[in-house]
C-alpha cells in the first residue's frame, strides 16, 4: 500500500465505532420510562417479534488498563455476587411485570458481557441464568448462548454449567500473546491458561470459539503481531475480533499508566493491523465487516454471504431482533424506535433495581431521519456498498467524499458507493459521510476514539 502514509496523515481522524445510530453523545430525546416500556410492549405485540439479551457482569478482580468498559475492580466476591445477582434478578422481575408479552415471544440468544462475567461463582451464574431463563420460550434448536471469558477467571466447572444451560459460543479475551505487552497493560495471561480454556470448550462442545485481539496496545510492534497471530493460528478460533485500540483517558483514567512514547505511531499501528490481515486472510480467514474475521464455515461468514449480517451494540451478529434488552449496570437496550441505557454507577443501579424502579440514566427516541440514517449506515458497515435511492443525496455524499474517491478508498457507479480493498480500513470515516448529525454539529469537546 504505497499511499497509506499520506492516507493516516489524512484520515486518522476522531470517528465514532457506529454500534448504533445516533451515536450515543448525540442522543438528545430521551424516552421516560413508560415511553421505554411501551416500546417494547409496541414491539412484542406483533405476532412474532423474537428478542435477544445482553446482561453486564462488571467485575474483575484486576484492573487491564487497556480496557474501555464499564469495570468495577474487585476482590471481595462476598461484596459482591449475591447482591448483584440479586439485582439483576429483581430488574429482570420488573420487565417481566411491566412487559408480560415478554415471556411469549422467542428469547433468540443470550450474551453475557463484562467485566468478567465467571467473576460470579458457577453457582452464581447458574442462579443468575436460570432465574431468567426458565421464565422464557427459547427454541432449542435455534438459539444461541455465548459469554466472554477471561482464563485466568474461568473453570471447567463454570464451562460445563454453561454447556448443561444451552450455552454454545465462547469469546475469549486474549488481546495480545507477549509477555512485554502484557506487563505493560497489566494482564498477565499465559498461553497455556488460554489454552486450557480452548480446549475445555472444545471438549464440551461449545460450536463457536472467538478470539479478541487488540492492535496498537503499548509495546507492541512488529515482532509482537508476528507472534501472536502465530499462536493465535495455533489455535484456529473460529471468529477473531481484532479491535483497534480506543484510546479514550477522558473517560477511562487507567489508560494513562502507559505513556504516549509506548503507543505505536498511527502508521505502524495500521501497518500492525494491515499485517494480521494479511495472515489471517491467508489462513483461511474471512473479513466480516469491520475487524472482525471468521473460518468461511461460520455462521457469520455464512450470514455476510447470504446479505444477513447485522450489527448492534456488541458488535457483528447473524442474528437481529426487533428488540435487544441490556439488563445491568450501564447496559443500553433497544427497540425499533428507542434506545435506553441504564445507570451506569453501580450504586445508583442497585438501590433503583433492587426498589423495582426501571434504572434509567438516558436514551433517545429515533425520529425518521435517524431510522433512515440507521439503515444507511447498518447497510454500509455490513455490505461494504450502498445504493442512494435518492439522487441529490448520492450528489451530496460524493462530493463530501471527493478527497475519498481520488485516494481510491471509494468509488461511485452512479448511485452505487462501493469501498474499496484499501478503503475498508477507513471504513468509519467513510460512514462519517452518512451521519446526518455529525455533519450538522460537529462535538465540542473530545468524544470518540481516532478511527485507525
Ligand atoms: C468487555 S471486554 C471483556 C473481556 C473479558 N473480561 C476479558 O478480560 O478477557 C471485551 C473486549 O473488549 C475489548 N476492549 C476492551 N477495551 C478496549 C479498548 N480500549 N480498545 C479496543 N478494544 C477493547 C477487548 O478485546 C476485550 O476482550
């Protein structure tokens, strides 16, 4: 790639990730809590109308200071695992009050999120999820139970309730294999912990195994990428998330325990992630939209092959619902036409939860233009390619993207955008392109992560 240096000069630009539109610093009409539950009930009307759930277990018992996500550092499980079991509990009792169409719809699939989800004892988890689960309709055939785990914290006791519950996809969080990175961002994980996780869930059977790696953590150079794709082919995940590392000290503190000398620059940063590429497409790998790659027989290779791909607040999946409920501390839920996040301080969470309050904190109602947009953006990010049905805003859209189009990271065929092989790295700018509320008001103040 003989521009890219000119090209990250030009394009390394703050750009939001677009796990959902508005994107949340621009949500600005937020629905009351009965405007939220008659949303859902809106929703869960219709005859079919099959739904997902996201549940944040925010604990680990130390802290990787790489990490953007909504974290409670601790070792006092006493402090903390019956309670928040509890909670989620009592959250999961109001919905069920307050939505009784809940429980007559499909439940499609499942995901626990952290944090580090098997922080909660097997015993724990097990309480938390037949709670939940023995009050919903699930076909059996058809649904999907995954969870992120971290070695470290995970048993084959934990693995082996998982599987007894139907659960059948396992994320597990491996970042980078280098002891020298690993220090740097606190996470010592050895590669046999990692491979005693893979291969327990192997064993068990779980159908999809995930690897999350991250590019352009402290340390890491050219050698370091060489070595832990290496091991990661060793292993032959199924799916491979090869995240960008979000840079955001504004809001996660821990990050500045490295200095900026550590960070790659932005151009061997790409070139770290332009090299995993290259590997893991020769391995076999398939590109899933953004950073994300499967083997060819997984479903989500199958579901991008067959135009089904769609993209929500966790990312890439094959499966979409009308509805995704988020129960848990920060944990944002969606219908067609409201987005709701709850608190995000734990303490707060709790003592609304446990009262039978909905624990709001914020959310936004979609009006037309952002339901348009939505779909533009979901059909760029999935199909790399979009058709403007109208032509003044396939004028528009090419002139704003002028610069794109003579670097070929973008080309029209009339009203057809397509990106290009190189353009796919710069696929969150592009999008940039589309969103009608960014191009209106740009933020004041520092809001997202550089797109590269
Ligand atoms: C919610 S985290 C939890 C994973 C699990 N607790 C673990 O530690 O392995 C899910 C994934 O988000 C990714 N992630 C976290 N912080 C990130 C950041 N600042 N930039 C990019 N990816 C990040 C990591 O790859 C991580 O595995």
């Amino acid at each position: 790639m003989k521009n890219n240096n000119n090209l990250f000069a030009k394009y390394d630009i703050a750009a939001p990730r677009y796990t959902s539109y508005p994107t949340v610093p621009y949500w600005d009409n937020a629905p009351t809590t009965d405007e939220w539950i008659n949303s859902l009930n809106r929703t869960f009307d219709k005859e079919h109308s099959p739904w997902s759930l996201y549940i944040h277990i925010p604990f680990c018992e130390s802290l990787c200071c790489y990490c953007a996500c909504n974290t409670t550092i601790s070792r006092n499980h006493d402090r903390y695992e019956d309670p928040y079991v509890n909670c989620l509990l009592k959250e999961w009792d109001s919905y069920q009050k307050l939505v009784p169409a809940l429980n007559k719809q499909a439940l499609k699939n499942i995901h626990l999120g952290g944090g580090t989800p098997t922080f909660l004892s097997p015993n724990n988890l097990r309480r938390l999820l037949l709670g939940i689960l023995s009050n919903v309709q699930i076909d059996k055939d058809n649904f999907e139970g995954s969870i992120e785990v971290h070695p470290n914290y995970t048993t084959d006791e934990h693995l082996e309730m998982l599987r007894e519950i139907g659960f059948n996809r396992i994320s597990i969080g491996v970042q980078d294999f280098n002891l020298n990175v690993q220090k740097m961002v606190n996470r010592i994980q050895l590669p046999q912990a990692t491979a005693k996780t893979v291969s327990s869930a192997r064993r068990l059977g779980f159908a999809s195994v995930n690897f999350d790696l991250i590019y352009g953590l402290p340390g890491q150079g050219q050698k370091e990428m060489i070595n832990t794709i290496d091991k990661t082919l060793e292993f032959k995940p199924d799916r491979i998330a090869l995240y960008s590392l979000a840079i955001v000290p504004w809001i996660k503190p821990a990050q500045r325990l490295f200095k900026d000398e550590d960070l790659p620059s932005p151009k061997d940063k790409r070139a770290l992630y332009d090299y995993a590429k290259g590997r893991l497409l020769d391995a076999g790998y398939i590109e899933i939209g953004m950073d994300h790659f499967s083997l060819p027989n997984d479903d989500l290779a199958i579901a991008m092959n067959e135009g089904r791909l769609h993209r929500n607040f966790m990312g890439y999946t094959d499966q979409q619902t009308d509805v995704l409920l988020g129960l848990g501390v920060s944990s944002i839920s969606a219908s067609p036409d409201c987005f709701h996040q709850n608190q995000k301080i734990l303490s707060l969470y709790e003592a609304q939860a446990n009262k039978g309050i909905i624990p709001t904190m914020r959310g936004h109602k979609l009006n037309e233009e952002d339901q348009f947009v939505q779909a533009q953006i979901l059909e760029l990010m999935t199909k790399f390619k979009i058709y403007f049905s109208d032509d003044a805003q396939a004028q528009s859209v090419k002139s704003r993207l002028e610069p794109m189009i003579a670097d070929k990271l973008v080309s029209f065929d009339g009203n057809t955008m397509s990106i290009t092989e190189e353009g796919k790295g710069f696929l969150r700018v592009i999008c940039t392109s589309l969103d009608k509320r960014l191009l209106r008001a740009k933020p004041q103040t520092i809001t997202f992560s550089k797109a590269i």
